[in-house]
C-alpha cells in the first residue's frame, strides 16, 4: 500500500510538471511575441501622428512666419534641463557683454563756467537713458497687411484748431465812425454814425447796444455814447472830442469798444475795433467816413504798452545776450498818472526759474530808456530747452511791486516770441532787435 502510494504522488508530480513546462512553451512562443508586436504597432502609430503633427506645424509656421519669431522668443533659464550649465554661461557672459556695448555712451566735455546752470536743470536733461533690462530681439514685421490697422484710414480733421480760428476771426457786425483832427486846438475829434448787424444778445432776439472809445495808450479819459434800446442797426450820431498834440497822434490807437447794456446783470461784450494806424485810415485833415468790421470780443483788450529789446547768442562761449533798449506807452499804474518801471528777466527750463536778472528803475515815465545788458551763460545743446521770460514791473516804495506786462521769447514761445528766438539762432554773434507788444500775466 505504501508503494502504491509513492507511486501515486510521483505520477501527479510528473503531471504537474508537464502542465508547467506545457504552459511555459506557450507563454513564451505566443504570448511574448504578440506583446512586443501590438507595441511596435502602437509606437509607430503614435510616431506617425507625431510626425504628421510636426509636418503640420512646420507647415503652419513657415506659412505665417511664426519660426522666427519662436526663434527670436527662446529665453535661456538658469533651471533648462535641456542646455548644459556651461553653454547657459557662456551664451549669458556674451548677452551681457553685447549689452555693456550697447551701453556705452559718450558726453562732450563742458566748461567750467556751464557747471551752474547744469546744476538747475532737470535730472532728465543732462542723464542719458539707460537700458536696465536685456530685451528680446525685436520681431520682423511681417510683409504681409491683412488684420492690420491702418490709422491713415481713419484720420479726422481737427475741427478745434479751425474752429477756434474761426471764432478768434468771427465778425459781430459794422461800425461806421469818422475822424477830424483840429490842428489848431490840436484836438481829435470822432464821430461814432451808426452800427449795422450786431448780434442778438437778449432773449426777445434784440439788443440794447452802446459804444464806448478811447484814445490809446491813456484809458483814463473815455467816452460812450447813448443806449439804444431793442435794435440791432442803431444810429448814434454822437461826436467827441480828445485833446491830443499833432506828434503823438502816429503812436496813439483809436479803441472802439460794442456793449449790450444789460439793468440788472454786467453788460455784455459784443466785439471791438482796434485802428492803429489813424494816419493810414484818413488823413485826418477833413472828416472821412470809415467802415470797420467789429471783431468777436468777450473782455476789453488792454493796451500794457511795448517794450523793444535785442538778442545775441554766442555758440563758442555759450553765452546768451539780452539788451533791454526801451518801453513805450506803458500802462500808468501810480495815482500820478506815470509809473516806476524796471525790467525783470528770468531764465526758464520746464517751468522751473533758474535764474533772473533785472535792470534799474525809471522813475516816473511810461517811455523809459534803458540800454543795459542782461548774460546768461547757457551751452549750446540746452539751447532748445530753455526760454526767457521778460516782465515789466512797477516799482512801489511801500507794498508789492506790481506787473505792468510780460512777454517770452524761446522756442516754446508763440508768434513773435518764437520767431525772434529762431533769428537769433540763425544768425550767431548778431545782435537782433524787435518791439514786442506786453501781456498780462
């Protein structure tokens, strides 16, 4: 019984082992080689849409330029695990040292006697601009122009700058006045006839207009004429008389002043009439009738006077020359009827005040004569950037001194004070010389 037992046991073991050896043959002649193929299979089709992918996307980049500007956008990362330390070194070394080249900037030496006007100016002025980041290559504009804004397209006129030249030249009507000057009283006489088309200045579409006039310089003695009510063509017919010697007549204005009387409120500003030349508009020896248009007005112009100075740049020394001459006709600001006038000038840059210079008094005239020079040392390259600023004062014993009149010169400036600025610079070492009409503040 043992023995067959043993036996028993030894054929099952065999059989188990054929089983295993059976399974084994088929794992390894089937089942391994169907593996590795479905793999091959299932790599080469990722590579191929990999590959069609690639194609497509070069495809794509050729057509609208995109390769250059993935080139031109490649950043080196100190943490790229795909550029060895050694290259990253080497290509940042050779950035920093094209933009140390870039860099590099030189400033002509100045003199000495520039080192204080140098030291007022603004910090941007005398500070190259420096670069403090490494940018990208800038991209090349593409060829093509489809998408892209045109802005020619789409320009408008400016309709503000015309429309203020169009006010600044507006007419609000006629004046019809005469003129007759009495050599043997050396008097002036106008005759304000009428006025035509004015404006409507009240609700009911009418006006109440009246007319004041002065003789200028001198705004103290002034006369107006009556008020016509509700009419925009009144007829004044009204003379006055301004005693005048026969010599000033050349430098005085006729000023016509059209106001809309108002009961209860401050009267209206029509418009006005400056005629400067009286000689040119008649000869004064027999009544001429004359016509002027009346020119859009909100406020009485002021005549403050002038004031005739010369400018003369040396470009070698740096040295800018200003020679006050002489003011005429300034505006009477003491009870005397005269002023005290000294001219002020300040040196300007952005705004700020570097310096200021001013002459001596003049006492007790509105015709002074100066012929004093005011220097400014200023180098030729801040030439564009600074500006004078020309102020005539009245000087008071007691209390503020006040400002009869400003006007500027530079490049910055407007009209006259621009064009002066320019001829002084085209024409080095030459003294120029012009009348310029004051402002106010």
């Amino acid at each position: 019984e043992l023995s067959v037992s043993l036996l028993a046991v030894i054929v099952v073991v065999c059989g188990l082992a054929l089983v295993a050896v059976f399974l084994f043959l088929f794992w390894k002649l089937c089942w391994v080689p169907w593996r590795n193929k479905a793999i091959s299979s299932n790599l080469a089709i990722l590579q191929s849409e990999a590959g069609c992918n690639k194609e497509n996307m070069a495809d794509k980049l050729k057509e609208t330029g995109a390769i250059s500007f993935l080139e031109a956008a490649v950043k080196i990362s100190h943490t790229s695990p795909d550029i060895p330390a050694e290259v990253q070194m080497s290509m940042k070394d050779h950035i920093i040292r094209r933009t140390r080249i870039q860099r590099q900037t030189t400033e002509p030496a100045s003199s000495t006697r520039h080192i204080s006007f140098k030291r007022h100016l603004p910090r941007q002025m005398h500070v190259s601009s420096m670069d403090y980041g490494v940018d990208p290559p800038a991209v090349a504009e593409q060829p093509t122009s489809i998408g892209r804004i045109k802005p020619e397209l789409y320009k408008q006129k400016s309709v503000d700058s015309e429309d203020l030249k169009k006010e600044a030249a507006k007419t609000c009507g006629k004046i019809n006045f005469t003129l007759k000057y009495d050599y043997e009283n050396e008097t002036l006489t106008v005759r304000i006839l009428r006025a035509f088309d004015l404006p409507a200045k009240d609700f009911c579409g009418s006006s109440d207009p009246y007319v004041k006039i002065y003789l200028l310089p001198d705004r103290k003695r002034k006369f107006q004429t009556r008020v016509h009510r509700k009419t925009l063509n009144p007829t004044f017919d009204e003379s006055f008389h301004f005693p005048v010697p026969h010599e000033e007549l050349a430098s005085r204005k006729l000023h016509l002043s059209v106001f809309d009387f108002d009961r209860f409120s401050r009267h209206d500003m029509i418009g006005e009439v400056i005629l400067e030349n009286l000689f040119e508009a008649s000869d004064l020896s027999r009544e001429t009738s004359i016509w002027k248009d009346i020119q859009y007005a909100t406020t009485e112009s002021v005549d403050l006077g002038e004031i005739m100075f010369s400018l003369c740049y040396l470009p070698t020394a740096g040295r800018l020359t200003l020679t006050v001459i002489k003011c005429r006709n300034l505006k009477a600001m003491d009870i005397t009827g005269y002023s005290d006038p000294y001219v002020k000038v300040s040196l300007l840059c952005d705004g700020r005040r570097l310096k200021k210079k001013k002459t001596t008094i003049k006492k007790n005239t509105l015709n002074p004569t100066y012929n004093e020079a005011i220097i400014f040392d200023i180098p030729p390259e801040n030439m564009d950037q600074v500006s004078l600023l020309i102020s005539v004062m009245d000087y008071d014993r007691v209390g503020h001194n006040e400002i009869i009149g400003v006007c500027r010169v530079g490049v910055n400036a407007e009209g006259l004070g621009r064009d002066h600025w320019n001829e002084m610079l085209a024409y080095p070492r030459k003294p120029i010389a012009h009348w310029h009409p004051l402002v106010e503040v």
